[in-house]
C-alpha cells in the first residue's frame, strides 16, 4: 500500500514539473537554432562580463540577506522583549515592496534634491560627493534590502519550533553561548538558511526591475535587451540557457550540502523559552532592527505616502486605480493557491522518497523562477498558440505562467518544513487505518501548517509585485498595479506611481495578519 501511494504521489509530483518546465523546452528550442559562430560571439563577448556581475552580485547579497535575516530571526525568536511580536511584522513588510518600486526611491533619494541627497549635502556640504548607486554596490542595496525577509521567514519559523534539549547539554558540557550558537544552533537552522539563501539568489538571477533601474547589466537585463531592442529572439534563448544551467548548479550544489544537515523535531518535545532581557538589551535589539526596518520599510514608505498625498491633492486616484487593485488581489490570490497545490505533492515527493530522481524533480520544477520573466511568458505564449489557443488572450495564460514562475517559492519553503517532520509520526497514522489522503489532511497539513503559510504569502506577494510576465501575457485592458507603477514611474510621473506603490503595501496586510496568526500558533 505504501508503495502505490507513493508512486501515485511520484507520478504526481512527475506532471508537474512536466508542466513547470514548459518555458524551458522554449528555450531549448530557440536555443538549438543558434549557429556555432553565433554562440562563439556570444560566449567571447558577453559572458565573462555577464558571469561576473551576475556572480558577484549574488554572493554579496546573499551574504547581506544572511547577516540582517538570521540576525533579525534570532533576537525576535529567542527573546522576550516589548513589541516582540510587532517586530515580525516589520521584518516581512519589505516584501511588499517590488525591487523596481525599491530601486526607483532610493535613486531619487540619492539625488542632489532628494531628501538622502539633501542630508549627506547638510553634513559634508560640497567636499564629500553624494554616493553613486548605479552600480553594483546600489543593486545589492535594493535587492537585499527586498529580499532579507526570505531569510527571516524561514529561519524564523524553524526557531520557533526547534527544541532547547541539545542546547542545554552542551552548556552542561561547559560551551560558552557563542560555541553553543555556532555549533548547535547554526547547523540546525541550515536547512531552513539554505532554503531562505536559496530563494534569494534565485530572485538576484531572475531579477529585472531592480537592475534595469540602476543599469546594471546582469542576464536578465541583457536577455531583455535582446528580445525587446534587437528582437533577438535566439541570442536571448542562449543567454536564458545559460542562466538556467547557472542556477540549477547552484541548486544541485544547495541540495548536495543541505542534504547531511536533515533533522527531526516533535511538537510534543519541550519547546525554547524565551529569554528575558534587561532594559540595555531592550535597546540594543531595536536600535538593530529598528535600523532594518528605517531603511527597508519606513523610508521607502514615507515616500510612498508623501507622493500619494500629492497625488490625492491633485484628485489622480479615480476609478481606475481601483480595479487596477482588484485586479491584482485576484490574480495573486488564484496564483498563490494553485502554486501551494502545485507545489506540495513534490516536496512531499522528495521528503519521503529521497533519491537522485526526486532531488532531479525539485530542480527542475525551479527553471520557471530562473528564466527571466519574459522568457517564462514567451514560453508560456508559445505553448499556448500552439496546443491550447483558446487560451490566447485570456486571464488562465497568465496565471499559467506566473504559477511556474513561483512555483519554487511553494516547494522550497514546503519542503523545509517536510525536513522536520518525524516519520514516525505519519507511520502511526497508517498503522491506525488512515487512508493516505486522511493522513496527509490530520497529520502531515496540521504540522507543517506553518511552511505552507509562509509559502502562500511568499507566493501571493511575489505575484502581487510582478512585472515583466503581466506585461506581456495580460488580457486586453487588465492592466495590475505594478504595470501601472512601472509606465508612471518610466515617464517620471511619481505622484501617479506612488499610489499604486502604497497600494501594494496595503493589499499584503490580509496575508500578514496570516502570518502573525501563524507565529502566535507556534511559537506560542
């Protein structure tokens, strides 16, 4: 019986990622019509400096996102302090602002006249030039200030449930707490580290609308270039391949590394009690984190609401503006509950069956989030013309396309919380006489509720902020908020894309309330 379950779940797990990787056959198509002088052209004169960039990039954001995520997840899940659970909002509020929206405030903040621009001025007067961000140093500003909170989400959710019983005997063994946090504490949370890491240098590789603002050229931008500005269609298919076997040898390396560092937890063991701090301490944690969350959330906000204002005074906030939200809370809702679907039969898939097949799965069901996003529409537009063009022009293309964009989002967050799940526990349930479906609803769902939480935020707020898939694959007239955001702000119409900016921060307050129902539930 067994067995016929998991080969049901295997088969599965096996159609969707069929399904995921439609964009690749794409480019595996456009890419083969390339001549051998064409990708001799291309491997000499764009890649070293394409790899470079690209490279470079996402290891210093990685390593920023490791620093502020882990850091952030470990004071506010360890310790007892005033406006504890408050603090976990202000770390994923960040999500809801698009890396573009992030890019695009902080090059008019650095301007002479914007208000950074005017303080660094005010200090240093005329000696000190006001620093430059149209480079690599600005794109690992705006990408890791957007993306720590991928970080933080799942190593906080794996503190939360983690248990003090190997703590407590080391220090019996006479370890100081920073040995204790080294070697205990840090390889414990390395699944849950290298999932959160995992999702953030998938979106640097994937990512448009950050460096195409501060014109920094990495893959993505100069895939885009090639399909929008020479209409390339072949060169930016070899570019996207070359970004796909990129990013898999990240993940196969990810999954190699993660895959000795697998442990188990019970919710029945005695969970970690939260420290009490003294008032010094206090400070100190929310002089840090309230650091994070100026520069993340609160500046870009007070910009938001200072140009939406302007906005309102001016009386641009009609009717329209209002079905452009609604037309992207509907399409995040539909892509962030299809996705968790998707998603959870090849986590569950790779938990149970560990295997070269089931790990090959999980890497391929991640090409959808590395190709770029107008490569994973021309894919999507293609398939479509081609097998089902009554789907043409219609809202199901597009949620087709943004479900494999996001679907890695589902699966690795699933599967992190999967690793900690005991065997034994859904074993009892079928020596009990659970069918496998009754199983996986009272027994598996009920305890990994708190990944599949995070994995539909994480998805629905992606959603809510993509760009470069709607603006091809929309239907005639649905236009969303970031289309909308990115035509003002390209034409420097800030009062007109504020607003829609702000909106997107208020549309992502139903799916946090979610998330500190979730975090009150587990941590207690």
């Amino acid at each position: 019986m067994i067995n016929r379950t998991f080969g049901a779940l295997g088969n599965s797990a096996l159609a969707v990622v069929i399904f995921a990787a439609v964009p690749l056959w794409f480019v595996l198509l456009k890419s083969s019509e390339l001549g051998f002088e064409q990708w001799q052209k291309l491997l000499s004169s764009r890649l070293p400096e394409l790899l470079w960039n690209t490279l470079s990039l996402a290891i210093l954001v990685a390593i920023v996102c490791f620093v502020l995520g882990v850091s952030a997840a470990w004071w506010i899940a360890r310790f007892d302090f005033p406006g504890r659970r408050y603090a976990v909002w202000l770390m994923v509020l960040p999500l809801t602002i698009p890396t573009y929206v992030f890019a695009h405030i902080y090059t008019t903040l650095f301007e002479s006249d914007g208000w950074i621009g005017r303080v660094w001025t005010g200090i240093f007067g005329g000696s000190v030039a006001i620093p430059d961000i149209f480079n690599i140093f600005g794109a690992t500003l705006t990408l890791s200030l957007a993306g720590f909170s991928y970080v933080f989400l799942m190593s906080h959710a794996a503190l939360s449930v983690s248990t003090q019983t190997l703590e407590e005997a080391a220090r019996i063994q006479g370890a100081s707490k920073w040995r204790v946090f080294t070697r205990i504490n840090l390889p414990l949370l390395r699944p849950a580290i290298a999932a959160g890491l995992a999702v953030v240098i998938l979106h640097v590789l994937s990512d448009f609308g950050a460096v195409s603002m501060l014109h920094y050229q990495t893959f993505t931008l100069s895939i885009y270039l090639q399909m929008s500005g020479r209409f390339d269609y072949h060169s930016a298919a070899g570019l996207s391949l070359i970004l796909v076997f990129l990013s898999l040898t990240f993940l196969v390396l990810e999954r190699f590394f993660r895959a000795r560092q697998r442990y188990y937890t019970s919710r029945q063991t005695r969970k970690h009690q939260l420290r009490q701090v003294t008032p010094f301490i206090t400070m100190m944690i929310w002089l840090w984190l309230g650091l994070i969350t100026f520069l993340a959330f609160i500046l870009p906000l007070a910009w938001m609401i200072s140009w939406s204002w302007d906005a309102w005074m001016q009386d641009v906030i009609d009717q329209e503006f209002w079905r452009y939200a609604y037309n992207s809370l509907l399409l995040a809702v539909l892509c962030a509950t299809l996705a968790i679907a998707c998603g959870l039969p090849i986590a569950l898939f790779n938990t149970r069956q560990r295997s070269r097949y089931s790990n090959t799965l999980i890497q391929i069901s991640s090409v959808g989030f590395v190709l770029p996003g107008p490569v994973v529409a021309l894919g999507i537009l293609t398939f479509v013309l081609s097998m089902l063009p009554l789907l043409y022009g219609g809202l199901i293309a597009l949620v087709i396309a943004l479900v494999i964009r996001f679907l890695p989002l589902s699966v690795q967050s699933q599967d992190a919380s999967m690793q900690q799940l005991t065997p034994s526990i859904e074993q009892a349930g079928r020596i009990l006489g659970a069918t496998p479906l009754e199983n996986l609803r009272r027994v598996i769902l009920p305890m990994i509720g708190g990944g599949i939480a995070s994995a539909w935020v994480l998805v629905f707020i992606d959603t809510l902020k993509e760009l470069p898939a709607t603006l091809i694959l929309r239907p005639t007239g649905f236009d969303t908020l970031p289309v909308r955001i990115w035509i003002e702000a390209s034409e420097e119409m800030l009062e007109l894309a504020a607003p829609a900016a702000l909106m997107l921060v208020m549309g992502t307050l139903p799916v946090l309330w979610i998330m500190m129902k979730n975090e009150r539930k587990y941590s207690g």
